[in-house]
C-alpha cells in the first residue's frame, strides 16, 4: 500500500494533459462556428481598448464581462466533471461577468492616466496575448489547432485578458478589485497546468508577473 510520501501533486488530479487538452476540442466542436465569432470578439476588444474613447472603452468593458460568461460556461460543462473544483472557479468567473456588467453601467471606463505609459505596457501586452496570440500556443506545442483555448471560450485567455484591462481600462478604484478573480485562476491554472508537466503553465504565471510588474510600476508613477 503507497504510503503518503509516495504520492506526487500529480496524484491528486483525476485526469492526464490528453484528456485536458481534448476538452477544448470538444467544446470548439460542439461550439462550431462560436470559436470564430468569439476570436473576432477578442480582436474587436482590443481595438475598442485601443481606440481609447469613454463609449468603446465601455463597449470593451461589456465584451470582456459576455467572456468571462462564456469561460464559465466552460468551466461548469466541461471541465467541472473531471475536476470538481472548477465548478466554483465558474461561479467566480460569472461573478466577475457581474463586476464588469456594473463597471460598465454604472462605472465610467476610461484609459488610465498613465494608459500611455511605460506602466500601461504589461497591460497591453497581456490583452494583445489572451486575444490574439493565445491560440497559436497550442500549435507551437504541436496540438492541433482543434484544441485552440479562445478567448471568451477557454478560461486561460480570458483571465488573462481581464488583467489587461483591469490594468488599462478600469478606474483606481476598480482595478484591483477586477483584477483579484482572474489573479487567482491564473494561479490555479499555472499550478495544475505545471503539475500535469505542461509548460504551458508557465504562460499564465508570466501573465500574473507581467501584471504585478505593470501594478508596482503604476505605483512608483505616482509618487
């Protein structure tokens, strides 16, 4: 019988990378031609971002909080069942649907003063990641492009791209309030990712390094 020092992380997660890495393929699938109209969504946020004007900031603003309901969803249908955990990491991905629903109601988006800064740099480049780089990841891995984590559809790149905007968009008040839920799954993606021996892993502990740098240097701005 193993005895506990036996056991490695891996243990504990009822699942291997195959199998993981198969439930976007499914869902891209069964989705079919949703990935497309969800990339074109991404693209379509960052241009709003870009544009740096109070209606599209607010538009961006809506786009992210319909994403961050659609990673729920596949949080809840998919990758629930295989590991139980997820189902509350959908519950904080819709509540984070709600954050940004009233930030852009009752809020006033708008580019932060130092939107463009050094500071504002992570930022863009963790929104240019999770909307428009992040499925090419897959490929340069060598999974097929079936596979591809979209977003608005897959958890990672939603996340990702919510820190960006939280970094960019979100008013002093809102930023790390916004920033806190996609923080923590990128935690738990990076930590289960790694455990499965994906190095993939590495790119949502990047994307939270990249936004605690872009925080500490808004911060130094400041004073």
């Amino acid at each position: 019988m193993p005895t506990w020092p036996s056991y490695s992380p891996r243990d504990f997660l009822m699942f291997g990378p195959e199998v993981y890495w198969r439930l976007f393929e499914l869902q891209n699938r069964a989705l079919w031609p949703l990935p497309v109209l969800a990339g074109g969504a991404g693209v379509a946020c960052l241009l709003l971002v870009i544009s740096g004007r109070g209606p599209a900031l607010r538009g961006a603003v809506v786009l992210m909080a319909v994403a961050c309901l659609g990673a729920a969803y596949f949080l809840a249908a998919r990758y629930a069942p295989i590991n139980w955990p997820a189902g509350h990491a959908a519950s904080g991905l819709a509540a984070q649907a709600g954050l940004l629903a009233l930030v852009a109601v009752a809020g006033r988006p708008e580019l932060a003063g130092s939107g463009r800064r050094f500071a504002s740099l992570p930022g863009w480049g963790l929104l240019a990641l999770a909307t428009v780089l992040y499925p090419a990841l897959g490929l340069a891995a060598g999974r097929p492009l079936a596979q591809a984590e979209i977003f608005g559809l897959a958890p990672d790149p939603t996340a990702i791209a919510c820190l960006g905007l939280a970094s960019l968009v979100a008013a002093r008040r809102h930023a790390i309030a916004l920033a806190v839920i996609p923080a923590l799954w990128c935690g738990a993606s990076a930590a289960t990712l790694l455990t499965l021996g994906e190095a993939q892993g590495w790119v949502p502990l990047a994307a939270l390094a990249l936004w605690g740098s872009g925080v500490a240097a808004a911060l130094l701005q400041r004073r």
